[in-house]
C-alpha cells in the first residue's frame, strides 16, 4: 500500500517531467520560428546580374544595408510598319532588411517604389507607381541570376 506521502510524492515528480517536457518544447519551437524569421540574404546571393524576358537588373551590394541597383527593361512590340520597343532604365541605392530591398531611382516620381525580394535562386520584383521607364516597360517580374560577378554599370 502506497501512503499519502509517497503518492504526493509520485505526483509531483510526474508533474516536474510533464513541466520539463513542455518548457523543452516550448523552447525548441521559439528557435525554429526565430530561425525562419531570419530572412537575411548575403551578399554573396545578391551580387550579379538577374534577368527576365523584358528587364535586367544588375545589383552590388555596398555594406551597411544598402545596394548599388540598376535597371533595364524593353517593351517590345509589333505595328505594321514592323517591330518597335520601348526602353527604359533607372539606377540608384537600394536600402535591404532581411530579403528584400526598396528601390527607388533616381529621378523617378515620388509614387515610384520598386521592391526586391530574393528568394533562393530569383529575384521577384514588384513595381507600384509610374517610374518613367517608358511606356509599358516595367521592372516587375521574376529573374533569374546569370552572373555572381561584380556588374559594370552606366556610371563607371
């Protein structure tokens, strides 16, 4: 027979394992999701030159969040005298927290903002207002890396 003693006891022991269990877990998954949160990208996987069908956007990162950006983009079309494309470009200091960079190029309008988000092997851009690339050619779209090496831009 078990006296009161022993049973509180027992009890309490399987109440420190059952606590023990749960602030383990606990724990664990407090650092997988901080894990994930962290969305840092290097510089090493933003450096190059990404391209899509219409665009082009070469990017170096310069240290203390902030990234050397150009853009070239086409709008190719077709008219009955033949074929004709728009043109655009635009270049500027991108700022990046985590995995995506805001850029905005120099002389474009104030409602201008073109997004940067690289994830794995791309490159998504999102663009919101008029950025004065020409007309249809915008810097949205997914890319992709075709160079990790250092970019020659317009103003070298």
């Amino acid at each position: 027979m078990i006296a009161d003693w022993q049973f509180v006891t027992l009890a309490t022991a399987k109440i420190m394992k059952t606590r023990t269990f749960l602030l383990c877990f606990a724990v664990a998954t407090i650092a997988t999701s901080s894990a994930d949160s962290d969305k840092s990208v290097t510089a090493a996987q933003v450096n190059g030159t990404w391209k899509t069908k219409g665009g082009e956007f070469k990017i170096w990162a310069l240290g203390k969040q902030r990234l050397q950006v150009e853009f070239s983009g086409v709008y190719e079309y077709k008219t009955p005298k033949g074929p004709m494309a728009n043109e655009g470009e635009g270049s500027g200091v991108a700022t990046i927290d985590g995995d995506t960079g805001i850029f905005k190029p120099e002389g474009a309008e104030e409602e201008c903002q073109i997004t940067l988000r690289f994830t794995g092997s791309k490159l998504v851009v999102t663009q919101t207002g008029i950025c004065g690339f020409g007309h249809n050619v915008s810097a949205e779209g997914t890319y992709k890396k075709v160079s990790s090496k250092k970019p020659k831009f317009g103003t070298e």
